[in-house]
C-alpha cells in the first residue's frame, strides 16, 4: 500500500503517541499537540530516534491514540529532497553506538536547559533538522530559514518554527486514529 508519491518524499512526520511515559513527560513539559517528529523517508517506513535510530513500519504508529501530521517540504529540489534521505540511510547505515538517544538531552530538555546534552548523540527533534541540514541549499531564503532552525528544540517548538513558513513547510496530511 503506497501511502504518499515517491518524488515527494520526505516528509517531516509529528506524533502524538501518549503510551508511554516519556511520550507522555514531554507532552506534559511542552504543553504541546506533539511529543514526537520523524521523516517518512519511503514507502510505509518512518527514520525515527528512539532508543536507537532506525526505520519503524508506519503500523506501529497508526494505532489507538495516535495521532499524525505529514509536513512536506515545499522548497527542496528533487534533488535535496535526495539529499535528505541519504543523510538518512547514511545515519540508519552506522553502528549501533553511534545511533544511541541522547538521554541526556531529554533531561535537559525537561529542567529547561537544551544545552545539557551529548553532542554527538541526538533526540527526536535534533535529528530532522540535522538531515534538512544536509541538504545543499541555494535559495537564499530558504538557506537562511533552515540554517536559523534551533539547534535543541523540542518537537512542539520544532513544530512551531516550521509553522512560521508556510511557504516552505505544508501540511499535506493529518491522520488521527479516532476519525480512522
């Protein structure tokens, strides 16, 4: 089952997904829609940071109270979109210790002090800005825009940054598990 057109991956993926106890302190700390954000990368798979960075089937997040928001990336080239999901497969490819949470910078993020982390480990909402990173970009606006992003945002603050450009992030799909 093909859920989106090819050419027009990724998509920025935010989750609501309140099963858990972190999923739940992060909505609570943030008072926040999202405690989660991911790419849809290909066909039915997410790249997703939890414990270790990987691909999930789509399945384990369309389930009873979840809630989903598909943001396409409206300024890349075909070309940077490639980009993006090669930043991706070359983060899915490495060692598993390389791929590891940053558990420390969710504590950070819970007293208030993003800058509490490991550099080379990354959370959810440090990850999708990394791989947009990646992608070369010659539009000076949109440059500026993704080089500007925050560097330890929280999914509900990285919601809201792409919010204030709707000319390069739109929504292009909601799926809510009570209207499914």
């Amino acid at each position: 089952m093909k859920f989106f057109p090819e050419k027009k991956m990724p998509y920025i993926v935010f989750s609501d997904h309140t099963s858990g106890l972190i999923e739940w302190l992060i909505k609570f700390r943030t008072k926040g829609h999202y405690n989660h954000v991911m790419f849809s990368h290909r066909q039915e798979f997410f790249a997703s940071q939890g414990i270790l960075y990987s691909e999930t089937p789509f399945r384990r997040y369309m389930k009873k109270g979840n809630r989903l928001k598909f943001v396409e990336i409206i300024g890349f080239s075909d070309a940077q979109k490639l980009m993006v999901i090669e930043s991706i497969k070359k983060k899915l490819a490495l060692p598993f210790y390389k791929r590891i949470y940053d558990f420390l910078g969710i504590i950070g993020q819970a007293v208030g002090v993003g800058i509490i982390n490991v550099p080379w480990y990354d959370y959810c909402s440090e990850d999708v800005p990394e791989h947009l990173k990646a992608a070369i970009i010659t539009d000076a606006d949109l440059k500026s825009v993704i080089t500007a992003m925050p560097t330890h945002m929280n999914p509900e603050s990285f919601n809201a940054y792409l919010k204030k450009f709707p000319q390069y992030f739109k929504v292009a799909y909601k799926w809510d598990s009570d209207a499914a």
